[in-house]
C-alpha cells in the first residue's frame, strides 16, 4: 500500500484503468468458459443418452419379430402335432427347427417332461418356467434370458388345443452381442457396455481391451435413465420396454477424453482471446491515460517550472466557457499566477533593499577579521619575516574572496548569485593560516594553541576554501570576544573523516539560547554583534557534507566540533620524484626559496645531472623544448614572470609521468584537471620542504 500511494499519479489512474480493464476481460473470459463448458458437457452427455435410447428401441424392435418368428414356429409344429399325435422324434424337430428358423424345438406332456427334443434334452419344463402352472393363456413368451450355457434365448411355449402337450420353440438371440459390440465400435470413447434383463441379470457385456479395469454396472441400476458422472467418467443408463411389458436396461461407461480435448480447445482459444484482450487493454489504457491526464500534465509542468525559476508570468493553456473541471481549475490557477506576479513586482523592491543591508553587514562581518591580520602583520614588516608575508598573502586572499562574493551577492535580482568553487585541497595547511592569522592579532593575555597537525599535510577534502577559512576564522573571533584567554584547536583524522575541536575558556552560553545560536541576524552579549558569523559557519560546514556540533556550559566555555569527510590521496600527486644518478631533471621557479630549497634536495641526493633555472627562457636556452633530452624530468612553476605558464610547457613536451607541476594555485581544480589530462604529477609548493629526491637503486 505504502509503495502504491508513492507512485505518480499518472501510474495509478493508469492501473485503475489497465486492472479494471483486465479484470473485466478475465471475468468475459472465465464466464464464456463456464457457459461453454456447461454447453459441451451436456451435448456430451445428451449425445450418449440418444446413442443409447436408439440402441433401446433397435433391440425392442429386433426382440419383437423374433418372438413373432417364435410364435409362429410354435404355432406351425402345433398343426403338424394333430397328424402325429404328440409321436414326435428328435429327428423330426431338429428338422423342423431348421425349416421353421428357430433355434430348438422341444415337445413337453402335460407334467412339463421332455417327449422329443431338437438337441440336448431339456430340464422339466415346470422346473424351468413354473410361472405355466399359474397362467391360464395357451401361449407363453418369455422375456430374454442368460441359460447355464451362458447363450441369451427367447422362449415361446404352446399349449395344444387338447391340452396335453406343450410345445416350447427356442430362438437364440445373438443379436445382443451383435448390438453391443456395434455401438462400442461406434463410440471409441465408449469403455464397457452392458445389458440388463427384467431380472436385473446381465444379458451382455462388451469391454474394451485396453481397459484393465473391473466394473460391476449391476450397482448402477438403481440409478435413473440419463447421465451421471462418477469419478471422473461418465455412466449412462437407457430402458428398453418389449410388447410383454417387460423393461431392459442398458448401462455403458464412456471415457471423458474426447470432452476433456474439447474444454481443453477451449481453454486454450479463450487463453489467447483473454492475452490478446489484455494487450488491447494495456493499449488503450495508456492512450486513455494519456489523454485524460494530458491537461493535468500540462497544469502540473507549469507549476514545476514555476517552482524553479519563480517566474510568475507563465499561464496555463486552456478553453474559455469550458464546462470542463480541469479547465476551470486551469482558469483559477490562470488568476492565482496574475495576482502573485504582482505581489512579485512589489516584494521585488523591498527585498531588494533588505538584500543591500545583509549584504553590507555580512562584509563588514567577515572582511574584519582578515584586516585585522594585514594591520599586524604590517606592522612587524620592519625586519621582514616568511611567516609575515605568509599571512599579509593568505589575508589578501580571503579578501578577494570576500569581495568576490560581494559582487556576486551585489547581482541584480535577474541575474543568478555565483557561489564560490569548491576546491580538493589539504586542509592542514588552510586550518594553519588561520590560525597565524590570529596569532599575530591576539592580545598578550590571550593564548592560541593548534595541536593534532602532523609534519606532512595529508588530509585531503572538497570546500570552498575562503567560507572554510571564514568560519573558522568567526569561531575563534567569538571565542575571544566572549571573554576567552585560551582557546585549543586539536585537529584529529578517522578513515573517512576528519575533526577540528575549537574549545575555549570562556563564559560559555546560556543553555536556552543554544538552541538559536545558529539562526540568522540572531546574537547574545555583543553590542556590535550581527549574528551572521555562526550562521554563516554551519552552512559552509554544512555545505561541504560535514556537521557543525556545539557543547557549552556556563561559565566554563564551549566547544565547536567540526567534522567533515576526506577524500583520498589524489592520483596526481607523487609520493616522491625517483631517477637515476645520471638523468637529467631540470627545475624551473622563479621564488628564490623554493628553487633553493630544491638544489637542497639534490645534493642531498647526490644527483649528477640536476640543473636549475629561474625562468621558462633560461630553460630554453640550456634545453629547447623542440630538442628534450629523451628520458629527462622537468619540475615547473605554473605562474612564472613570462607570459608562458609551466602548463603550457608540460603540454607541448608531452612526456607525462617525467613531469611535475610544482604550484601553490594546487587547489585550482582546472589545474588538477590539466594535469591528469597530460598525464604528469602535481606537487604543492607548501609540501616541498618534506617532498623526498631519490635516486633510483641507492
């Protein structure tokens, strides 16, 4: 449920339709199944019923004219018995029998015994047939019958006008076999048929072959005639009445293979009929989705774009005097976009002069703290020291990163702010300046301590370097002004993390305010307090993917802990630069420091063939570029005095992994970009001092 109610809307008016629809050709297709089934069941069984109403009446009608020939032989031997006078021979009624077509003639006395017979002598008469002693008629038909010798005969008994003899013409009746055996052949479904006599005796049975099972059908005979299904075969029964009044039963057992193959013709037929109708469906769903939403998308799109861009003059398309819902709905969204546009143009100029303010304030903020540094710094310029000219460059910089952000923050309301590059740069060294930054400016009574650095600078993380610095730098500010003489900075690293504690001593923050201390404009115990430097903090951090943490208790101080994530080592910067003794490796930089601190490294490593150059034009003189010893390192400045930069020169000699780009703008990612398309190395220039020459085998 909770996945369906997060789908588009679209999706669920378009399974509505498509289930709906789907489900109604399922229910078409399940109830033209039940009918049809139905429909072939009951021609399957009616068809039986019929087979074996005519297999009735065709016996009722042969039996018949077999007891009219019976009769009649009966009566033929009764005229001839007046001329003999009951002195008949065995002879004589074989000879009869075969004249008169009848299977046997037998001559009874009047006690029922046996005076001549056509074949094998027979039982007593009365024993056989004692319903004579109660019948008063001179004639006596009997019903078919199953004899000891398993034969079906039909017996006619007459008795002499005299009254002293009987006489008995037997006819046999293959014609049952016959019968059964045609109407098996008939049906190939047809697995056993039988015929029952008056008795309920069987008459007759036929079995197919194949089929192994045995059934008595005389248990069925309780059932009426018609159809009836019994373990998954069919049992049909049919009665036969003859002249005498006398009913026969019929019973067979059909197989349901032919019905099955029907229904399952008929499953298949309705599968696909019920596949196709589920495509036509899902067709015409999306057709119909498409279109009943097509409205609905449009108002929808609007409104997206709107929510983009706050552009209030788009309108929504639609028909006047629609007596569509979606129309109207169009029509108020129409007027709702007019009114709003003009709220617009009014807010616009008083947002505008909100903005300037902000704007003001927060330069004013964070241009401080960096002047600050320049004035103290300045002021020991007297006996030039690195560490000075150090921070007056460092503090420059965050000023051009402030201005920067003035003007993009300056734009005109039509134009889009700029927001500084994020840059991959190690965060020792950036943590570093700001610290000596404050170092220079803190009172005597004040103490500044960074603990946790490491001697090479390893973490590496993506920020924007000037609102990192910034932040950094606003924490320490407050810190101070809140009446701190001491404030720790310990930086520590995890796997994939690193963390900054600024703790200090100072009066700490009153815990129903700790809650606010980040919001904007917000401010406690500074009457020149903004309330921008905190909130300008957290959202750099923020922004960086790390989290801004506070803990503070009054009158003891408090502790901002910032922890953002690190990346890996890039894949630019070597571990160290490895040759051998004899190679070439010319460097190339035009700050006296640092190409001493180079020949340093060389000497220290004994190399033979290590030349040094404060200019692009002195490295051409001593090796053109067109003419690069086959095998040997170039170590470069990017930003020399002449208008070609170390880059440049990378590039146009293309040797790859032998060449180094040694610069501060390292953190610049259009550097970092160049360099791993030349394939060659970067080397920051802060790392110089710890970076490792070896000569390759010693």
């Amino acid at each position: 449920m909770t996945r369906f109610s997060r789908m588009k809307f679209s999706q669920k008016i378009f399974l509505a339709i498509f289930g709906t629809a789907s489900f109604s050709a399922l229910i078409l297709c399940l109830s033209l199944y039940a009918t049809l089934s139905r429909y072939q069941s009951s021609d399957f069984e009616d068809s039986y019923v019929d087979h074996m109403n005519l297999f009735g009446k065709a016996l009722g009608r042969i039996e018949a004219a077999q007891a009219r020939i019976a009769l009649n032989a009966a009566k033929a031997v009764e005229l001839r018995d007046q001329d003999v006078k009951g002195k008949w021979t065995n002879k004589d009624l074989r000879a009869l029998a075969d004249e008169l077509g009848v299977s046997e003639v037998n001559v009874f006395n009047q006690d029922g015994k046996a005076m001549a017979y056509s074949d094998d002598l027979p039982e007593p008469l009365f024993a056989e047939f004692p319903d004579l002693l109660s019948i008063n008629s001179l004639v006596y038909q009997t019903h078919l019958l199953r004899d000891s010798d398993s034969k079906v005969r039909h017996h006619t008994i007459l008795r002499t006008k005299d009254l002293n003899r009987y006489i008995e013409a037997a006819l046999y009746f293959d014609a049952v076999t016959l019968l059964l055996k045609e109407m098996a052949e008939h049906d190939v479904d047809n697995l056993v048929i039988e015929m029952f006599g008056p008795d309920s005796k069987s008459l007759g049975r036929i079995q197919k072959e194949d089929f192994t099972e045995t059934l008595d059908l005389s248990k069925a005979l309780s059932l009426k005639d018609g159809a009836h299904w019994d373990q998954g075969r069919l049992i049909v029964l049919a009665s036969s009445t003859n002249a005498n009044q006398k009913t026969y039963r019929l019973a067979a057992v059909i197989s349901d293979r032919f019905l099955r193959q029907g229904l399952q013709k008929i499953q298949m037929t309705l599968a696909v009929a019920a596949l196709i109708l589920i495509l036509i469906s899902w067709v015409l769903s999306q057709a119909l989705t498409n279109t009943l939403l097509a409205k609905v998308e449009s108002i929808r799109s609007l409104l997206s774009r709107i929510t983009q861009d706050q552009d209030y003059s788009k309108r929504v398309s639609i028909v006047e005097k629609s007596k569509d819902e979606l129309d109207e709905l169009g029509g108020n969204l129409n007027h709702m976009l007019e009114t709003l546009q003009a709220h617009q143009f009014q807010l616009l100029g008083a947002e505008r002069d909100k903005a300037r303010a902000q704007i003001a304030a927060q330069v004013a903020h964070d241009i401080r703290s960096p002047l600050m540094s320049m004035n103290m710094a300045l002021s020991q310029i007297e006996s030039p020291q690195k560490e000075s000219l150090a921070i007056i460059k460092s503090a420059v910089a965050r000023v051009a990163g402030i201005v920067q952000k003035l003007s993009s923050l300056s734009a005109k309301p039509d134009e889009s702010a700029k927001t500084e590059e994020p840059k991959l740069t190690l965060m020792e060294p950036l943590i570093a300046t700001v610290v000596n930054e404050h170092r220079v400016r803190k009172a005597d009574h004040q103490t500044l301590k960074f603990t946790g650095m490491s001697a090479t600078p390893h973490l590496w993380s993506v920020v924007q370097v000037n609102e990192i610095q910034t932040a950094l730098s606003n924490m320490i500010n407050n810190s101070f002004e809140a009446g701190a003489t001491e404030v720790h900075l310990t930086l520590s690293e995890q796997p994939k993390a690193w963390t900054l504690e600024v703790k200090d001593n100072g009066k700490g923050i009153p815990s129903a305010i700790i809650d606010k201390i980040f919001e904007r404009s917000f401010t406690f115990g500074k009457a020149a307090g903004t309330g921008l430097g905190l909130f300008q903090a957290k959202a750099a951090i923020e922004w960086s993917g790390g989290t801004l943490e506070l803990q503070s208790e009054e009158g003891k101080g408090t502790t901002f802990t910032i922890r953002i994530p690190r990346e890996k080592t890039p894949g630019w910067l070597p571990s160290l630069i490895e040759l051998a003794n004899d190679q070439i490796i010319c460097f190339v930089d035009d700050d006296a420091q640092i190409l001493e601190s180079w020949k340093a490294k060389a000497q220290a490593a004994s190399l033979k063939q290590a030349h040094f150059f404060e200019s692009i034009e002195a490295l051409e003189k001593a090796f053109p570029l067109s003419d690069w010893p086959p095998t040997a390192l170039l170590v470069i400045d990017q930003n020399l005095s002449e208008t070609k930069k170390g880059l440049e020169v990378m590039s146009a000699l293309a040797i790859g992994k032998r060449a180094y780009l040694c610069t501060t703008d390292f953190d610049e990612k259009w550097i970092q970009d160049q360099v791993r398309k030349i394939n060659g190395f970067l080397i920051p220039k802060l790392l110089v001092s710890q970076f490792e020459i070896k000569v390759r085998g010693s």
